[in-house]
C-alpha cells in the first residue's frame, strides 16, 4: 500500500520481509536477530514468519558470523548479516578484507559474492564505548566492496532491497540515531525504486554552497540549511547515500552551480570520507571553486564517553559555523 508513514527501523523491517519473500536464498544471520528481533528490532517477526532456517540466531562470534555468509554466498545463498553494533565488527575485519572483498578478483571474476553487511552506526544514543563508531572509511578504502548508508525511512526499504539483489558484497550502514525518525514511504511495487543504490540525491536546492552528508549528518545539514535561510543564506544539501562507489556526477555539478562545498560527517576528520570527496572535488571542479573544500566531523580521539558525545559530534553550530568560513573567502 503506497504512502506509508514509517519509523527507518521499520522501512529496514519492510524491505527486508519484501526481499525474503521474493527470493528463498535470502536468509538473514546475527546476534539475537530471531525471536528477539535484534537489539534494534529490525527484524522483529521474521523469524516468526520465515522460520529458524532463514533468520538465524548466532553466537557471539563475528568472524564465524561472517566467514559462514561467505560460503552460503559462495553456494548460491544471499546472506544478510547483522552486526550487532559498529564496533563489534573488529573480530570479523579479517573476513571481510580478506575474503569478502577479494574474492571476485581472486576468481578472475568466476565467484560473486551476493551478501549484504547491516552495520548500525554513529553516536546520538548516549551508548557505551564500541556502541557509536563511524568506522566506515576503512572499507569504503578496500577495493572489492560496496559502502551505503540510508539516512530516511523510504531510503532504507528500497536500499536494503537493492542492496540484497546487488551481485557484489555491500557494507550497508544505518543511522541508529535515527531508527525511531518517521517519514513517508511509497511501497509501490510497479514503479520500483525511486533511484538506483549508487545514486546521490540532492535533498534540498540551494545557491551559495553545498552541504555534502551522509546518514545521520543528512537531517542535521537539513537543520543547518533551514536556518542558514533565516540569514540569507542559500545552502544545497546532498545526501551522498552511496560512499564507494562515490556519484561524482552529482557531486561536481552541485559544486560548479555553487563554488563552495562543506563535507560533514560523524567520523574523525582526518583520513575519514571528506578527505577524498575533498581531493575528487579539487581534481574535478579546480576552476569552479571560490573556497578551500572545507570538512565538519568528529575530532581525531577516540570516541568519547557518551556524556561527552554531543561535544564530539558536529552539530547545527558547527556546520554553520564552516559555512561561514567557506563564504569568507
């Protein structure tokens, strides 16, 4: 039924249910994913509705998680693995450089991966430590997989789908700040998705600079635009969505309309995202720009008590604040 109104949580719940019941090979495995339905509950009654053989609960063993996706996916299976927060996936790092991003080329291209990573990622829920990394850089930077993060209800019931259909392994990377945030959803199953997976959408059209975000970051730079209106100011808002590969088309154009740009995200500046969205743009967009490309982002420590997060993370003061100092020059 077209025009739901639903939490991202559920969107990732709908898209999820669509793409088991059109494909029997898709089976989902994690962390208390079954009967209790993840700790998020994004899989809430799957399992109840798909049984113990297509959504199943496993121990408490990443790397064992991973490396059993790998063969499943290797004899024709679609695996959706669930890491239960961003910062337990360290144990599985091997798996996931090792094998699962190189085993297509390895192949001279005879196996396919098809297996999709669910990471819940950021700060905002006031968790304690390994529970709010933004650790996506690290694979966006290995050759071989997919990084994509929704950031809106309607994003994550299509971008799971896609995602699980995708022939290459995808990191797919969810907002958990924003699991409970509400928004309109067309489930309209004729017309498809609105936009393909590795697809940039321009949120909100503007004039003076650009505001480059992805996941949680999209609704604060959102915010920033909002009130950067009450300025005077005219701030375009793009949500990168896809993170490797990068839609530089979209990108560029934004920027040669604008001739500023402020990256933000939530993980540590340096090396982090912004860093090669801000080199691509210099290559690209040289002659256009009228300013430094300038990065928001947490600060280069590790990631703070949450009592201190709110102090870590960029927030609407710290964006406008870098629009300003792009718009100084």
């Amino acid at each position: 039924m077209p025009g739901q109104k639903l939490t991202l949580a559920k969107g990732l719940n709908a898209g999820l249910r669509r793409a088991m019941e059109q494909d029997p090979k898709v089976v989902l495995m994690g962390e208390d994913i079954g009967q209790l339905g993840g700790v998020f509950r994004i899989t809430e009654g799957l399992q109840k509705d798909f049984g113990e053989d297509r959504v199943i609960d496993t121990p408490l063993a990443e790397a064992g998680i991973v490396g059993t996706a790998v063969g499943l996916a290797l004899r024709g299976y679609r695996p959706v693995v669930e890491i239960q927060f961003d910062g337990f996936i360290y144990p599985a790092f091997d798996q996931i450089i090792s094998q699962v991003s190189k085993m297509h080329a390895r192949s001279l291209g005879y196996l396919k991966l098809p297996m999709v990573i669910r990471v819940p990622y950021g700060g905002g829920i006031g968790a304690v430590e390994h529970h709010s990394e933004s650790n996506e850089a690290y694979f966006a930077h290995t050759a071989g997989l997919r990084v994509v993060s929704c950031s809106n209800p309607e994003d994550a019931y299509w971008m799971i789908q896609q995602a699980i259909a995708c022939d290459d392994p995808v990191m797919f990377y969810e907002p958990k700040r924003r699991y409970h945030e509400r928004g309109e959803v067309d489930i309209d199953e004729a017309a498809g998705a609105p936009r393909g997976l590795f697809e940039a959408r321009v949120m909100r059209e503007g004039t003076d600079a650009t505001l480059l975000a992805y996941g949680p970051m999209v609704k604060t730079c959102l915010q920033a635009a909002a009130a950067a209106e009450e300025e005077g100011r005219s701030l375009e808002v793009i949500d990168l969505r896809t993170l490797s590969p990068l839609d530089l088309s979209t990108i560029t154009a934004s920027v040669k309309k604008t001739g500023r740009v402020v990256v933000v995200h939530e993980a540590s500046t340096f090396l982090g995202m912004g860093s090669e969205i801000a080199a691509e743009i210099q290559q690209e967009c040289f002659y256009h720009l009228e300013a430094p490309v300038l990065r928001v982002g947490g600060y280069n420590i590790p990631y703070p008590p949450s009592r201190f997060e709110e102090e870590f993370l960029p927030n609407l003061d710290r964006i406008l604040d870098g629009v300003d100092q792009a718009l100084a020059y």
